[in-house]
C-alpha cells in the first residue's frame, strides 16, 4: 500500500532496528480497519432502523421480532465499537512462532495481538489476533525459546523466535520493546508508574503469566484464587469473563454472567474496565441487592448502621462475635436445613380433615399427598396443591351433606307425619322441621364457600421471616429436637436476641439474607435466573453460607471466587481458611490459584504493609511479592491536634496535585470520622467524602473510611490517625490497616495523635 504521509505527519525515532517496517505496517493496519469499519457502519445503520421498526410495532409490548432486532443491534454495535477502539491502539504485541513442522526450515509466522480481533472481511484472514484466543497464550505464556499452546485441534508446540511490545496511543506509534527480561520490566514498570485516575483499566497489555493462567482456567470448575494485595485480582477476574465470553460464546452470553461486588461504590469503580474490554450487558450488584431481588416482595428492610461495613469487632462480647461467625457457617445452614425436615410432615394439622360429617381426607393419606406425591415441590407450592385436591373433594362432600339433610329431614317429617296426626301442632313442628333443614343447608352450603380459606388459615404460615423467626425460637428453646452439639443454643439465643426484633419490624441484617434465601428456596421456591457463571469480589468477606446458597440455587460450579485473607476485615462474619470453600461448600471440586505479585505498590510500601500483616500472620497465605518498582519511603510522624493535621494534609496535597497525583485518599477508622475530617477540610481543596452505600466514586481527594477503602487504590494515601486508640494491636486491626496501606501506588503518609498504635512497632 503507497505511503501517502506528509513529512510533517512523520514522528520522531524511536531508535528501533525495525522501526520503519513496524511503522509501515501499522499504517497499513489502520487503513484497513478504517475500510472495515466504514463497511460496518451501513449494516450498523440498518440494524438501529430495524430496531427503531420494531419497537414502534411492538407499540411498547415485547414481540420475537423486537427481541431478535435487539439482538442483531447489539451485535453490531458491538463490533463498530471495537474497530472504532481499534483505530487507537489495534495491537500491543508482535510475536513470531515457528510450528515444530517448520523447524528446520525456519518457517517463521508473525501474530500481532490486539484487545480486539481484526479480520479482512473479504477473506476472512486474521490481520489482529484477539488476545483472547488460544494462539495469545504465546505473549502471555512465555519469553522467547521452545514453546506450546493449546489449540482446539490440539497441542502445538514449536519455537518462539520474537515477543516485541508496542506503546500504540491514538493511533501513533510511541516505542517499541523487545522481549528480554529487562525490556519487558520497563514496559512494565512505564504502564505502572503513571498516574491513575478515578476508575479501574483494563490490563490486557500488561497480563503477566500467573494472571494469564487465571484467566483461562476452565469454565465449568469452580476457581478459587488468593491474591495479594495490588496483585490485581479484580481486574483479572473481570477479563476471566471477557476471555470466558469470547471462547465459550455459544453457550455463554453476557446475560449469563453475575459479579458480586461489596457495594455499591466499588461496582461504579470497576463499571469501565467490561465495556473497554469489549464486553457489556453483563449483570453487576450486591449480595444484598441479589438476595433483595429474588425474594421481591417478601424482602426485609436492611438494617443498615453508619459503620455496617467497618465493625469494631473489640466493642463487642465474644460470646456475640462468635455468633456472628456461627450465623454465617456452613453448621447454620444445615442446622435450617434440619428444622425444614422437622417442619415438613407437621405442616398438615395432625388429623383427619372432615366437611360436617364427610372425610375428605384421612391424615395418613393427606400426608402420602404431601410428603410423597407432591414431594417435587416447594412446601408452599405442595400446600396450593393440596388445596386443589381438597377443592375437588368438596363440591361431592357438599352434595353429600345437602343430600344427608333432606334424606333426614324427609324421614324425621315421615316419623311425625305417622305418629301424629294433621294439626296446628304438627304443621308447627314440620315448619321447625322444614326450615330447620333450609338453615342447616344455607349453613352448609356457607360453609363450603369459606370452607379453603379456614382450612387455609389454620396452616402455618411459610413467608420466609416467619419461618426463620420460627426456626430461632424452636431451636433456642429448651425443647428444642434440632441435633444442636455443646454451646450451639446459646450461640443461636444470642442471634435470636438481636434479630428477632428487627423480624418482628420486617427487618433484618446482611447476615440473615443467606437464611431467609435458602428458607424461601425450600419453601416457596426463588424466581428463575439464569447465572451459568458467577463471579464474586472480595470473596474473604462473604460468609460460607452464602457460597453455600449460591452453589445450591445455579447448581453447578462455574465460579470465580478472588479475595486476600489478609484483607478480611469480616473475618469473624467471612472467611478465615479458603479450605471451608475448597472442602466443605465446594465439595473438593474447586480449583485453588495464588496471586502472589504486587503490581500496585512501590517496593517501600509493600515492605511496610508485609511488616504489618507478618504481626498476626493467616496460615496458608504468601508475603505479597512487589515487582522491582522504587519510589518514595513511607512518611510517619506524630502531630498533637486535629488543626494540625489539616494544616499537614493541605501542605501534602498541594505537593502531590503539583507533580501530577491528583487521585488522594484520607482515610480514617470509622465512616464518621471520615464524615468529621471531610467537614473540617478547606472548601479550597475540593475535596469529597466516599460513602459505599452510595454509587458514586469521585476522582480526585477523598475522604473515605478504612473498611471503605479496600479494593480502591489511589496516587496516594494519607493515613490519618494511626494511634493506638484506633488501631489496637489485634488481628482485626492488622488486616485493616493492612488494607489502608496497600492502597498507595505512589505515596504513602501515616499520621498519629497520642501513642502509636502497636501493629506500627519495629517500623520507623
């Protein structure tokens, strides 16, 4: 293809041997997604027409044509989307590949890798490969020598002879690195060392090969992975489901796919990263709000405390924290599971069910209805059932009272009409008589009409609070028949002391959404939706029974489950050992991967952050490991009031915006604290305050709590009060300030007023 730049249009070199090859060929590239993607825009066009079409005919109503219309139209848009995107950055990599085939005659074949395939649409030949499919695994997998990939047609083994990276931006070509070790760390190192913004970004150029092999673990098994702090587990977890999507997309459609997220903040944080990656349509939301939406209108009211999410665990009696645990065990949900066997048979009342003189039904035959021939069905649904059968059993019974009644009646009006004989006296008694039947019949006939309604109300109500409520009291109680084992009463008392008069009040907590899921499953059954995969965030602070309930209701093992153990600040309610997944709710059918490498923060903060983990360290987890990136030493120092550390904080913040790190977090121990330091701050510096319940993430300086900080990360950190008051030396505590120092990616400060808190000892 002719050169048709200007010398003008001409950037500055690079100083690469192959700079003006891979530059032409870049040119060449742009051209020929510039032709395709003027090609797409007509059909792009037709579709929005056909869409418009149909909903206009579908005059708001929902009709097939409308929905395979909507279909074709997001199709569409998609892949003008992605060559528009492509126009910017086509490929970030180069890799040559010699098939063993080809060895010896060196047939080498050049691969360009790009975030989105890029075909000749008349030949159909692959001019940018998607780094999704099998043949990326070569960038990802490996440094130059003797390599393999997995194909769908099998294993192909061979060499590689090149692995170059590109910095492509708008379109111009920026550098160039060759695959030695130390061109790939300064690739590296360049992408980590910039500024971040107020949102999480795709990392498909910088997929490192740990982070690879989570990627494309298989589909259909469950996938537990531990990740250290800044190793990037969020991120690789949602390009899991963009490569997921891409390879398994003909059973797989972004409707298909749930992330769980801990609030409703962090799922704004990362709402970028799926549509840069090409993927959108994709459900995103809470526990809480999933658990809200299947029991619709029989959810509680969230009980909802201003530090919800940052519990000061040391407030609080042991014996009430460890019935925080209890209740999200997996020994709780089978304990509910125990009462739901014991409530099943003593559903039905313990008795034969009669109309007047009728049997409709004998005990033991109600029960073979309930508990054999309608066993299939929810308990709420067998009691709809039952009542059909008992509606057809009673229009015969009536007819067999009514006919009782006037056979009676006529023999009774017989007898007298033989013993006396005419007279005022015997016309009375056959009036009585007479009308005492058309009582007893209108009675009768009444009582048919309210007859399922009473039946009805004098079976136990199954609404999922009641059932729960029901199931605390019985099992607290001292006649109780639950298999409780030593202290397990005395943990569900105290559960039953707190929750109980939020029940009453139609109200409950997080931890009682898992119960009252699995208690509505059983009983009346749960709405159908359709997750063939899951992908759950911050999986360390989610409780087993949830994991439990979640498995049970998809009924498959399509998971993907990240989290940090040293970052579970739930811990007591969460996870303490992944091994209560990997063996008890997963069966030992899961999958177990480590993300040991920091990519977030500078070698000086993640030696303090390892310090402060080390002082109560959690078996089974690995000091994150921070690639070789150096930067500035943490800052500690002692101030005496709270006026000067504001006067501290706009001093740094000044120093910070003017070398160009503008995304600043001034984290304190509680919400409320945050609240009063927020408020104290100079209008001046623009500051904002970070609330997780709402759905908002500002750019910019923020003031945010400790817990409300995890999965965030920022330029800089500000701890500002690290005293001992606020971070007592325990174990709760070490994972959250923990969590606040891992949030840096630049600059750390830890402040204090009063003594130091003890997790900070032996540190400067």
């Amino acid at each position: 293809m002719a050169d048709d730049r200007t010398a003008a249009d001409t950037p500055a070199s690079i100083g690469h041997s192959d700079e003006p090859a891979e530059r032409e060929h870049l040119h060449d590239t742009l051209a020929l997604i510039a032709d395709e993607t003027a090609k797409l825009e007509p059909s792009f066009n037709e579709a929005a027409h056909d869409l418009r079409q149909r909903s206009v005919e579908a005059q708001g109503g929902y009709t097939d044509e409308l929905g395979v219309a909507e279909i074709v139209y997001a199709f569409r848009e998609q892949n003008l989307r992605n060559m528009q995107l492509a126009l910017r950055q086509p490929y970030f990599t180069r890799v040559d590949f010699i098939p063993a085939a080809g060895l010896e005659k060196g047939q080498s074949s050049s691969y360009y890798i790009g975030k989105w395939g890029v075909m000749r649409g008349e030949t159909y030949e692959q001019i940018v490969v998607d780094w999704r499919a099998p043949i990326a695994n070569l960038y990802y997998a490996g440094q130059v020598g003797p390599m393999k990939y997995e194909a769908p047609d099998g294993m192909i083994e061979g060499e590689l002879t090149l692995k170059r990276q590109f910095g492509i931006q708008d379109g111009k070509l920026i550098s160039i690195f060759d695959t030695d070790i130390a061109g790939s760390d300064a690739f590296l190192q360049g992408v980590l060392g910039e500024a971040r913004g107020d949102r999480l970004r795709e990392v498909v150029t910088t997929l490192q090969a740990e982070q690879n092999e989570v990627i494309r673990h298989p589909l259909d098994q469950a996938l537990i992975v531990q990740g250290a702090a800044g190793a990037g587990k969020t991120t690789i977890a949602l390009h899991r489901v963009a490569y997921l999507l891409y390879t398994h997309r003909q059973r797989l459609q972004p409707r298909h796919v749930l992330i769980l997220a801990p609030n409703p903040m962090f799922l704004n944080y990362i709402a970028a990263v799926l549509p840069d990656l090409g993927v959108e349509q994709v459900s995103q939301t809470t526990f809480a709000d999933f658990a809200r939406t299947l029991l619709g209108k029989k959810a509680p009211t969230l009980e909802h405390d201003v530090d919800a999410d940052d519990p000061l665990e040391s407030n609080m009696d042991e014996l009430t924290v460890e019935s925080l645990t209890f209740q999200g065990s997996l020994r709780f949900a089978e304990l509910i599971d125990a009462y739901l066997d014991y409530l099943e048979p003593r559903t039905l009342p313990d008795a034969d069910m009669t109309f007047g003189p009728v049997t409709l039904f004998s005990h033991e035959r109600l029960q073979e209805i309930f508990l054999t021939e309608l066993s299939p069905f929810p308990l709420a649904r067998r009691l709809d059932e039952v009542e059909k059968y008992i509606k057809r059993q009673l229009k015969p019974a009536l007819a067999r009272v009514l006919e009782w009644l006037e056979t009676t009646c006529a023999e009774r009006a017989n007898a007298l009409s033989a013993k006396m004989s005419d007279s005022p006296e015997r016309q009375a008694m056959m009036r009585e008589l007479y009308n005492s039947r058309d009582q007893r019949v209108k009675e009768a006939k009444d009582r048919a009409k309210t007859f399922l309604k009473e039946t009805r109300a004098s079976w136990p109500t199954l609404a999922p609070m009641s059932v729960y409520a029901d199931f605390l009291r019985f099992a607290g109680s001292a006649c109780g028949t639950l298999p409780l084992n030593n202290g397990e009463r005395e943990l569900i008392t105290r559960i039953a002391e707190r929750t109980l008069p939020l029940l009453e009040r139609k109200r409950a907590r997080v931890a009682d959404l898992a119960p009252l899921l699995s208690i509505e499953q059983r009983v009346s059954g749960l709405p159908k939706f359709e997750a063939r995969h899951i992908v759950i965030d911050e999986a360390q602070d989610a409780s087993p029974y949830q994991f439990r309930f979640l498995r049970s209701a998809l009924g498959h093992d399509s998971f993907t489950i990240v989290g940090d153990l040293n970052q579970g600040i739930r811990a007591r309610q969460g996870l303490s050992d992944w091994h209560i997944l990997l063996d008890e709710a997963f069966a030992k059918r899961a999958a177990m991967r480590s993300l040991t490498v920091s990519y977030r923060n500078t070698i000086e903060t993640m030696t303090l952050a390892n310090k402060i983990a080390a002082t109560f360290p959690i078996p089974g987890t690995e000091p994150a490991q921070p690639v070789p990136r150096r930067g500035a030493a943490p800052i500690f120092e002692q101030v005496e009031s709270q006026r000067r550390l504001i006067a501290k904080i706009e001093h740094i913040v000044g120093e910070l915006r003017a070398i160009g790190y503008n995304s600043i977090a001034l984290t304190e121990r509680t919400f409320t604290r945050a609240k009063a330091l927020f408020a104290a701050l100079p209008r001046s510096m623009n500051a904002s305050l970070l609330d997780a319940r709402e759905d908002s993430y500002g750019n910019g300086l923020v003031a945010v709590s400790a817990a409300h900080t995890k999965g965030l990360e920022f330029d800089a950190v500000i701890i500002c009060d690290a005293g001992e008051r606020w971070y007592p030396f325990d174990a709760y505590h070490a994972r959250l300030l923990y969590v606040c120092a891992t949030r840096a990616l630049h600059r750390l400060y830890i402040f204090w007023q009063g003594e130091r808190s003890g997790l900070l000892n032996n540190l400067p």
